[in-house]
C-alpha cells in the first residue's frame, strides 16, 4: 500500500534516549524541559523571535483569535482544512469567504476589499500547501483596514518568503506538526509572532490562563504539549534538511514523468523558497479524476482529494459562492509524497495515471 504520505520516523535508539531521559525525571507534562529545548531550537532553526509550542494546530489558530480579540467578521478561504473555518466559528466569529486564485490556489488578495464590512476584524488567509499567498498585498489591505492578519501556515515548515520563514508574517502565523506533515511531533502546532506581547498573552492562554498556581491572568484552554511530543520533535528536526531535499527531489520528478499529463500544477508564489509538502494535481474534470483516483486505489495507491470538498458546503457556515475554490475542489488530487518514497514506486504511480489518460 502507497499512501498519500507516511510520517516520518527517525531512528528509534535515538528517540528512546530521550525518553529514557523523560522517565528518569518523571517530568512528563507542563512545560516540561524538553519542551523549552524544543521551542528554543524551533526559534533558532526558522530564525523568529517568538514560537510557543502547542499540542495541535487548531488550537493554535483559537489561541490566536483569541489572543487578537476578535469579534464579528473574519475573512478567510473557503479552500483549506476545515480547522480553518471550523476555529474561526468555534470562536463566536462568522467565516466571510473570498475565492482563491486559480493558479496559486491561495485566497486571491484582489478581491479581499469587497468583502470588507463595518464587522470585519481580521483576515485569516492559508498559505496553501505551502505555498505563500500574496503576503505584501494583504498586509497592505490589513493596515488600510486597520484589521488583524493571522495566517494559517499548517503546511510550511521550511517555507521562505523573501529570504525569511513564512512564519514571520502577520499579526500571528500557525502551523501544525502532525504526524502528516513534513515536520512532525507526533501531534503538535504551534503560535508564532513578532510581538513579546501577543506572545506573554498566549502563554497565558494554552495554560488555562495560570499565573502561578493559586492565580489567573485570564481566560484560557488547555493547549500544552507533552515531553513526548517534543522529543520526537527535537530528534525530527535533525533531519529536517534531509527531509526537505527529499520531497524536492521527487517532487522534480514527478514533474518530468508527469509532463504529458493534462493536469494543471500550482503555481508558487514570487521569491518563495518552496519546501514541497505536497505535490497536487488539478484534472480537467471531476469524472477524469475519479477514473484516475479508482486505477490508482486498484493498485493499492492511495492518494487524496485535498482539500475537498469547498469549505461552503459546511452546513454550520452561511451559504456563500466561492465558483474557482468550489471548482478546484472538485478536481484537485495530491499525489503520495513522503520522505522514503522510492522511484520504483514514483514510476508505478505516473505509469498508471498516463494509462488513466490514455484510456478515456
């Protein structure tokens, strides 16, 4: 079985070794140290001020409205996960969507204006899988606004913009570390920003909002992680460069089995360092996609319809027409991708859909 993607796993003796360590303290949760080494070596690594560790990236991006204070209208992206939406609800906000870009998938910044209303206080735009949006577009409109900007950045570890991590964009950016992604602690995300002070309050608010053990500073969620978690996190990023280069690699390769298939590929953001997360497809049709899908599944390949289906079909969301998200939904397929992919598997992968193809 081939499927979408494969976490990736490093040698065991050098995992067990921390949590040998984790045993001998018996220090297992509540900011632990081995979740301060990795907070302080994620910082180091992405070259940001501030990160805080949490245990997924969905409260990362309720921990973020919150910290921001938000109220009433966010603007956002009807394609991306549906923690995107679902937080945004979750928070007493109401989801606005504005359609995507038909090329780079991202929310398309040209139409963000005409959704502003008296209501709106902030944009929540997804760097789609990994690729940047148009950053200096919509953090001009954001301070013509005066509106927050949080970007969810679940998909970029290794992603640079204009020489920096993605990360260090917007009022606060988030990510996950799930076991699905490139980079991973197992379960995991994480809150960043350039302000000491949006970063004191949600320190606050993943610890129930504790100030000490007998006082609170204010509200606040359970959003820590465990020293499990960051270990397997501190011995990941080891091989975070081999990791990287691997997914290019095959991604370049995809690209060049794949040249005569009559799919459309995304196109990266200007001045992007790309760091190949996924590798998705957009068929012609929806009914050429599910004959692809069906003769890849029949040879025990499992790729995946991501993000499908449009977050307006949500029956918790106000019904809203986003056509080019709703389209691309329908016709979008990610390809296996992950670290020990072998090109005998690639081979068997594009020769099927180039059989898919040809057999219309």
């Amino acid at each position: 079985m081939i499927n979408v993607t494969k976490p990736f796993l490093p040698p065991e003796q050098e995992y067990a070794a921390l949590v040998s360590d984790i045993w001998k303290r018996n220090w297992l949760t509540n900011n632990g140290p081995l979740v301060n080494e990795l907070e302080l070596k994620l910082k180091e690594y992405l070259d940001i001020p501030h990160l805080l560790y949490l245990n997924n990236g969905t409260v990362a991006l309720q921990i973020a409205i919150k910290a921001l204070e938000l109220s009433g209208e966010i603007i956002t992206t009807s394609f991306s996960y549906v923690a995107t939406t679902s937080s945004i609800v979750w928070e007493g906000c109401k989801p606005v969507f504005v359609d995507i870009d038909k090329e780079t998938f991202n929310i398309n910044a040209e139409k963000i204006e005409a959704a502003i209303t008296p209501k709106t206080s902030a944009i929540l735009a997804t760097h789609v899988f990994g690729n940047p949006c148009n950053i200096d577009a919509i953090d001009a409109i954001a301070q013509k606004h005066k509106l927050k900007v949080i970007y969810d950045a679940a998909h970029c570890f290794g992603t640079q913009y204009k020489g920096k991590s993605v990360f260090a964009y917007g009022d606060i950016s988030t990510t996950s570390f799930h076991a699905t992604k490139l980079y991973h602690t197992i379960e995991g995300g994480a809150v960043i920003t350039n302000s000491p002070e949006l970063t004191h309050k949600m320190s606050y608010l993943r610890n129930f909002g504790h100030n000490g053990p007998e006082a609170f500073f204010g509200i606040g969620i359970n959003g820590k992680n465990s020293e499990f978690h960051a270990a397997m996190g501190l011995v990941n990023l080891n091989y975070i460069k081999a990791i990287l280069a691997s997914r290019k690699k095959q991604s370049l390769y995809y690209n060049d089995r794949l040249s005569t298939l009559t799919t459309q590929k995304i196109k990266i953001q200007a001045l992007t360092d790309f760091n190949y997360a996924y590798y998705p497809i957009v068929f012609k049709t929806e009914d050429t996609l599910l004959k692809a899908q069906a003769l890849l599944e029949a040879n025990w390949i499992n790729p995946r319809r991501y993000f499908y289906p449009c977050l307006t079909t949500l029956n918790y969301v106000k019904p809203q027409i986003t056509p080019i998200a709703e389209d691309i939904s329908k016709r979008v397929l990610c390809l296996p991708l992950f670290h020990d992919l072998t090109t005998v598997e690639q081979n068997f992968i594009c020769r099927l859909l180039l059989r898919a193809q040809n057999n219309k």
